[in-house]
C-alpha cells in the first residue's frame, strides 16, 4: 500500500483508487424531488478523458486529469490526489465521470436530507439540530450506506430558503449563511471521511421557488427564490453571499476532497415557464399557482453563475439536476461538466430509461441517473439490479437512488445496492481518504 499527501492534509489509500485492498470490500412522486425524469450521454466509445475542461476557474483539467483550479480550492500541481495521475487507472468505466484522473460510475443513493429545512443551518424555532449538532445519528446514517456499497451521497443543503439557514437584509436579498450553516458544511464533510463516502451536495431545489404562501413551515420566515434569480443584481447577491460562502466553507475543510461534486438545483424545470432555448425541447410549464416562476434564461443564469463560483473555489465538477429527459436539451449550455437526469415510472412511460442514450442527443458529456426508485418495480416494472445493469451497459456515467431517509431502505433494498457494487467493486469506487494522523 503506498500513501502519497493529498493537498498537504489528507492522505490518500490507493487500495481505494485500483482493484486491490478495498476493492473488495463491497462483496459483503418523494415530497421534494419526486417529479423526475431519465435521460442521457455518454458516449459508448473511449468515454470523456480530458473533455470536460473549463474555462476560467478551473475544472477537469485535459492533459493531466482530476480536479485543477486557477482561483485556488482543490488546486494541485498535476491535478489528482497522488499530485501526478502517473500510471495507468486500474478500473476506468470509459463512460464515467472523471474526477482526479479516475473515471468511475458514480454509484451511491440520495440521502437527500436527515432533517428536512434543517441539515444545513438548523431551525432552532422547532428545536432541530443541523449535521454538527446530531453527529452520532448522521455518521450512523453514512456508515450504514457505506457497509451497503454506496460510494456517493447526493445530499441537499438549501432545499427551502427559510428559517436559520440563510439571511435577507432589508430589502429581501440574501445577505450571508445563517444558523449553523457552516458548522454543519464542515461536519457533514468531516463525517464523510469517517464514513469513507463521497458526496455530491446539491444546493438548491425547486422548493426553494414556492411562494411565500404556499405552504410555509410553521414559525419559519420564509423566502422565495424566483425573485432572486429573475432579477441579475439579486441573483448576483445569491452567488456572492450564499453560494460562494457555502464553497469556501467547502475548500476551507480538511475533509474537503470527500465532496466530489456539485449539483446547483434540484429539478428546476418544475420552476420554469415559457419556452426552452434548446434543440426543440417542450416548453416548461410550471404551476404558477404555487411558484414564483421564471424563465429558462434566468435559470439557466444562476446554473452558470453558479458553476463557475463553485468551480474557481474547489474545483469539483459542476451539474444540474435535471427532472426529465424531454427537457433533454435545457442544460447543455450551462457550463456543466456532466448531465444528470432522473427517473420514475411517469417519464419511464414516455422516455424509456433503457434507451440508447444517442437518441436523447446528449453525446457531449458523461450522464448520472441522479435519482430513480430505489425499488422500481412497482413504478417500472423492473428490479433495482436490472435497471443499474442496464444504466451501466448503456453507458450512464452512474446511479443514484431514491433515496434513504424519504424511501424504502429496507433489507432487501439495501442489499440490492450492495450487490450491484460487489458486482461492480473497483468502478463504482473513487477512493479511500482519511485524515493525516
């Protein structure tokens, strides 16, 4: 076993990076996010090496692989963990998305939240903890995922703004992270390492567009988005003071390189009107009788504002979570580095999951299946293993279900997810991380 210094505070186990030492370790409508779609790219051929690089700040370095930044974050000298991507990878998943010179299937599940409106940043009206206030019962969480085979969580941090998490100054714009918010980023990834696990943190969600009115928590300020982001003064003040500070708490964290990648927002299409920019997408037809909706420009503008904040910071890849395939086109000018789309029965129907993804059109960039039943046999009519087996036959970048706290993981749920990985032990697998002694 060789150990090599991961930006000067973090040791990486390259058993975790080959299929030697844990390679084998792994034999052993939701109320949020439900409304979701399918989708896809990845191209069946050499897969994406070196074709996601990015301008400005950073991104999937070309030449050298894994994570580089110009702006600092996660910036390392050869752009990987070992500071050299030197030798060959033992396990590349040619479709997969690359990150520090290793193409993998991002596998894992959604968390999507242990407390929802109060992982990050707490509620402190209604007596709930964020992350560093319930550490017990969050590692307990990630190490049962882990023992299951998962690799990757994707774990929302502002799903609503309300409450502690963020604060508005007079004029109704974002100001700052409030609460615990920061504390609770830095616990998160500190309890990642302990767990050995990944996560991707998706900041926003189209919950965050809901009226005032609609449905407010009880006692919890609340405001909406789609003001926010129509307006480029107020969304550049979201950038500035939410998103930036949430990716410097991020780099700022020893445990930082557990974070592995970012998704702005959660199916925003539920929060969009009007017609799609791109490639004869249908028009988006959101409820406006429950959103402050917005255009596909001004959506769009915050996914790549966003990105290119999140990129200059850390350096991790950027996506946007997107709801269906039918909206195949609405984000492959976001300034993304891989697509990710979602799938239940109600797309399924329209926009088989099983479909070659050349056919969706979307052959520029590795695609994640970001979220799907964890037990999709009563939605489509099909198990958990033969929709992962076809996803990675097919050539999506990876497979992430929904979900464990707001779904069903049971026995036999989890140990579906745990063979798919026993199966599949060395591509579904990043690396090992722990923190120098």
């Amino acid at each position: 076993m060789k150990n090599l210094v991961f930006l000067g505070v973090l040791q990486l186990s390259l058993a975790g990076l080959g299929c030697g030492g844990n390679a084998g370790e792994d034999s052993d409508t939701d109320g949020a996010g439900g409304d979701a779609g399918s989708g896809g790219s990845a191209a069946s051929g050499g897969g994406f090496a070196g074709s996601d690089a990015t301008t400005g700040g950073g991104g999937l370095a070309t030449s050298g692989g894994g994570l580089a930044t110009s702006g600092g974050g996660l910036a390392t000298s050869g752009g990987g963990p070992d500071d050299t991507c030197a030798g060959e990878d033992a396990c590349p998943f040619a479709n997969g998305v690359e990150i520090a010179c290793r193409l993998r299937f991002m596998y894992g599940v959604n968390y999507a939240w242990r407390d929802f409106y109060a992982d990050f940043g707490g509620q402190s009206r209604w007596g709930h903890r964020g992350i560093s206030g319930k550490r017990d019962r969050v590692l307990a969480d990630l190490q049962d995922m882990r023992a299951h085979g998962v690799d990757v969580v994707r774990w929302w941090v502002y799903p609503r703004l309300a409450g502690d998490n963020v604060t508005f100054d007079g004029q109704g714009d974002p100001s700052g992270l409030s609460g615990t918010s920061t504390d609770d980023i830095l616990a998160a990834l500190e309890l990642a390492d302990q767990a050995e696990i990944n996560v991707m943190f998706t900041l926003f969600s189209f919950d965050g567009f809901y009226k005032t009115s609609h449905n407010p928590p009880p006692d919890l300020q609340v405001t909406s988005l789609g003001p926010v982001v129509a307006d480029p003064s107020r969304r550049a003040r979201l950038i500035e003071n939410v998103v930036r500070p949430v990716a410097r708490t991020v780099a700022s964290s020893p445990h930082r390189a557990r974070m592995l990648a970012w998704d702005v927002i959660n199916e925003p299409e539920w929060a969009m009107t009007g017609p799609s920019l791109y490639g004869g997408d249908p028009p988006f037809e959101g409820d406006a009788s429950r959103f402050e909706l917005v255009t596909h420009a001004q959506m769009e503008a915050l996914a790549k504002e966003s990105a290119a904040v999140l990129r200059e910071e850390t350096g991790a890849p950027v996506s946007v979570g997107s709801a269906a395939i039918k909206w195949g086109q609405a984000w492959t000018h976001a300034d993304v580095d891989f697509y990710q789309v979602h799938m239940y029965g109600w797309v399924n129907d329209w926009y088989p999951y099983d479909k070659p993804l050349s056919e969706y059109g979307l052959t520029d960039k590795p695609v994640v299946m970001g979220e799907f039943p964890m037990d999709p046999t009563a939605d489509m009519d099909v198990s958990y293993d033969r929709f992962v087996s076809d996803l990675y036959s097919i050539g999506y970048a990876g497979a992430l279900s929904w979900a464990f706290t707001d779904g069903p993981w049971s026995s036999s749920t989890r140990d579906a997810v745990k063979a798919f990985a026993g199966q599949h032990p060395c591509e579904t697998r990043y690396w090992t991380i722990r923190a120098a002694p």
